[in-house]
C-alpha cells in the first residue's frame, strides 16, 4: 500500500484504493468457503463480481488509458493487467476460489498500488484528474453496486492470510 506518497488525496484513487480493500475482503470470505470445503452464497459471488466490474471498467477506461498516453503505461503491462482481470474474474466465477487465486489478485492489486497510482500522481494533470472522475462518475452511474464509502479506508484493514494452510 502506498501510505506515504499521499496518493489517496486525490479522488479517483482514493476510490480505487477503497475498491480494492472491498475486492480483497469479498475474495477473502471465497477462499475461506473454499478452505471450508463449501460454495459461497451466490450473494457473495455476485456482490464481488458486481464490485469487481465497475472497477475494472474505470481502470481499462480510465487510469490505464491515461497512463498510456502519457507512457506512464507500457502497451505490454497493460495488456498484462487487463489479461489479470479477466484471469481473477474467470477463477472467481469458476468456483473453487483458493490462497493461491487470491494472491495473484493481491499481487495485481499491489502493482497498481505501488507503481501505477504513484506514476498517475507524478504524471497527471488537472485534465486527466477530471477525465477520470468523468469516467468513475460513468462506470459509478451504471453500477448495480453503491459507490464505495472511501472515507473509511483505514479503519478496514484488509484481511491477511493467518495460519494453517
Ligand atoms: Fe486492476
Ligand atoms: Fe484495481
């Protein structure tokens, strides 16, 4: 997480960021199911995968795009990213969602967190900014999920894997 670069002050990255505390914590509760030997709720699939469909629109429409025309974003890392997306969003609706699935979305997440959302700070200029709150306010009007509550970033830290596997 970067929590010294003070990229949360900016919104559509402060929302981004909440997003991802939300993604991780749904994908947590699938891989306990599956550590449980049981099928999550079909609730919990579809509210992760709602979640998980906005996000991705305003990252393949909005944050990566525009790092692309700055070349904050290499052609070849985003098609990596994107191909992740649709990797996470296969496992999650193949069930059977483990450790090793999520890893690899924590790992994805933390690409983002760490290179990505930095690069758009350093790079960004007032048009971009606006052009990615028009592309969240979008995606955000089209959701079938609420839009995240981001002031409440810190005090849900996300789930970290414990003990017995
Ligand atoms: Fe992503
Ligand atoms: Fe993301």
């Amino acid at each position: 997480m970067c929590d010294h670069c003070g990229c949360r002050a900016y919104a559509p990255v402060a929302e981004l960021t909440a997003e991802h505390e939300e993604i991780l914590t749904r994908a947590w509760a699938l891989v306990e199911a599956t550590r449980a030997g049981r099928e999550p709720s079909t609730e919990e699939v579809d509210a992760l995968l709602a979640r998980l469909d906005v996000h991705v629109a305003k990252e393949e429409y909005g944050l990566y795009p525009e790092l692309r025309e700055l070349e904050g974003l290499g052609e070849a890392e985003n098609a990596t990213l994107e191909e992740e997306h649709r990797v996470i969003r296969d496992a999650i609706v193949a069930g059977g969602f483990d450790h090793h699935d999520y890893y690899a979305l924590a790992a994805h997440i933390e690409v983002e967190e760490l290179e990505l959302f930095s690069t758009a700070m350093f790079l960004f200029d007032d048009r971009e900014w606006a052009d990615l709150d028009t592309v969240h306010h979008s995606a955000n009007e089209a959701a079938p999920v609420p839009v995240v509550d981001f002031s409440e970033i810190q005090a849900n830290p996300r789930p970290a894997p414990t003990g017995d596997w």
